[in-house]
C-alpha cells in the first residue's frame, strides 16, 4: 500500500511538472495543483497541500478573474483543508466567499452553491452553532430536491444532517421524519445493504429510544446487525458496536438474558479484532459489570470493572475522565457490597481528577 501511494505521489508530480510547461495561465497547471494538493490532503501532509492550494488559488484569480467559478472550487478545497486540521476560523470567511461567488456566477438555484450551503451548514453545525446551520441545510436541502431530484443521494445526506441538528437539540419528534426519509431514499438508490443505509437505520434507532419508543427501535437495531454481519463479517468491530446497540436496549428494558449473551459476543470480538487492551473492550468490560451489578451478581462485575480500569489507565493514561468514571463505579461497587474502606480509596482518587459525573456513575444499588 505504502508503494502504491508513492506512486501516485510520483505520477502526480510528474504531471504537475509537465503541466509548468505551459505557462501559469494553463488550465492544466492548476488541476494539476489541485490533483496533489488532494492527494497530499489524504495523506494528511496538510502544510504541502496549502502551499498547492493557495498558488492554485492565486493563478486563478489572476487568469480567470476574482469572482470565476473555478477560484470558488479552489476556495471550497482550501476551507476543506483547514477544516481537517480542525482550523475553523479560516475555513468561514473560504466558504462564504465562495458561495458569494457561485450565487453571482451560477445563480442561487445552482447544485453548486446548494454544495457549499451544505459546507457552511456542516462547519456551524460542528460549532453548534445551530440557529446559524438551520437555514443553510434547508436551503440547501431546497436547491438539491429542485436541481437534482427529490430521490438523490445528496437529498438524503441533507436530510440526515438536518435530522441530527435537530435531535442535538433533543428535537426528536422533528428529526424522525427527516430520517425516514433519508432512509427510504437511501434504501431504494443505494439498495438495503449500503453502509449510509446502516448510518440511518442507528440514528433513527437511537431517535426511537430518545423519545421511548423501544419496541420501534429493536427491529431497526436487529436489522442494522444483520446488515453488519452480512456486509462486514461476524467478527467486525462495527458488528460489536451494534451487538452492544441492541444490549444497551434490551438492559434498560430489564431484559438482562437478552443483553448478556450480547455484550460477551461483542467482548469477544472487541479483544480478537482490536487488541484485549483497547478502549472499546474497556467499555464493554464496564458494560457488562453494570449488568451484574444490577442482577446483584457483584463477584462477576469486580474482576470485570478492575480490568477496565486498568486498560483505561494504560491506554488513555491515569487522568483521562473515563478512568475517573471507573474509579467512581468501583467506589458504588464497593459501597454495595459493604467494602467501605476500599471504597474510600476509589472514591478520594476520584476526587482527585476533578472529573466525577454522575452520568458515568452505574446504578448498581
């Protein structure tokens, strides 16, 4: 793979070589530029793509004018980039700039500018900035339904978008038909299988439960596994997450035969796939405690909980906030089985990373 890759950066730099041949003001210098710039994107050497990008970008504007289509292209690229490094405030002023540029050159209705709505929507979204987000996803949604048709891929991954804005803001009742159809859309174009039908099929899933709807939920769960299982193979790690999807279900139904079997199989391919130190076993490991915990079977979840903290502690490090949550639940699992002064030492490390939250605390009274 890594052969491969050096290849292609060889062949792409070739051609920008030969793309210099012609002159600065070659359309073929600039796609070149962008092709590496790409390609560098990918590889995460973001300092050699910004350089690509901004002399992309400065050739454009030179030769074709500051308000041409293919300067928007370059700025839409170049807020992506920031937009990987986590960079947002130089991603901003790109994107409007680009999208003032489309609306005067291509007009408001154009796939284009619906493209960069969508741009400008996702990065206020991530800033949970949703009064911002709101209208450029509907917006957006609006162009893409007229432009490209109600049925298109783009429609449904407006709609999924918009549906999880809502739900951030516990809009639940708002999100539900937004994923429906996503998911209908989704289904019918990508066929039952794709993995953006299995995105869906969560989110809705977990929309159902948010407004405790669980007997809608289960089946989607169900079918999300089975989609897991076909597509992936029975000992994916998206396969566990899902198994652990439905035993979150099922353990706070108080079906706890239902939700063991699940959470072993998922540990069991959590520590084959992943390695028996990861932090994905470590939560599982924690998961299945809290349901022993709860049945009072308080032998079965120490050696378990113990072993979550110790991987947690090694791999996130001794003050990362999920070994404070796990400290606290061996101090609730030694208060219970009245191992009080064991439980003191739990709870005063705690105490000590500053990180104590009842939400992470398991209910194992």
């Amino acid at each position: 793979m890594a052969t491969a890759k050096t290849d292609e950066e060889r062949t792409l730099q070739a051609a920008l070589k030969e793309a210099e041949r012609y002159g600065p003001q070659d359309p073929r210098l600039t796609t070149s530029l962008n092709n590496l710039a790409e390609f560098y994107n990918t590889q995460a050497k973001y300092a050699e793509a910004e350089l690509l990008l901004k002399r992309a970008l400065a050739i454009n504007e030179k030769a074709l004018g500051p308000e041409h289509p293919s300067v928007a292209t370059t700025l839409n690229d170049l807020a992506a980039l920031y937009g990987n490094q986590g960079q947002y405030a130089h991603v901003e002023p790109l994107l409007k700039r680009a999208l003032e540029i489309l609306e005067k050159a291509l007009g408001p209705d154009h796939p284009n500018v619906a493209n960069t709505l969508f741009n400008l929507a996702v990065l206020y979204d991530s800033q949970d900035k949703y009064a911002l987000a709101e209208p450029l996803y509907k917006r957006s949604l609006a162009i893409r339904e007229k432009a490209l048709g109600p049925e298109h891929p783009d429609v449904a991954t407006t709609l999924h978008l918009l549906a999880i804005l809502y739900g951030d803001q516990g809009k639940y009742a708002q999100a539900e038909p937004l994923l429906k159809r996503s998911l209908a859309i989704r289904e019918k174009v990508l066929g039952p299988d794709h993995p953006d039908v299995a995105t869906t099929l969560i989110f809705l899933a977990v929309d159902y439960r948010l407004q405790g709807q669980d007997a809608l939920a289960e089946p989607l769960f169900k079918r999300l596994l089975a989609i897991r299982e076909k597509v992936l193979g029975p000992e994916h790690p998206d396969v566990a997450t899902s198994l652990n999807y439905l035993a979150v279900l099922y353990r706070n139904q108080g079906q706890d035969a239902l939700a063991e079997p699940l959470y072993k199989r998922s540990l069991a391919i959590y520590e084959k796939a992943l390695g028996p130190d990861h932090p994905d076993v470590a939560t599982t490991l924690n998961d299945l405690a809290a349901l022993y915990g709860n049945q009072g079977q308080d032998a079965l979840a120490e050696p378990l909980l113990k072993r979550s903290l110790a991987i947690r502690e090694k791999v996130l490090g001794p003050d990362h906030p999920d070994v404070a949550t796990t400290l606290e639940n061996m101090a609730v699992l030694y208060r219970k089985m009245d191992r009080n002064k064991e439980a003191r030492a739990f709870e005063k490390r705690a105490a000590l990373l500053s990180a104590s939250s009842p939400s992470g605390i398991l209910n194992l009274h």
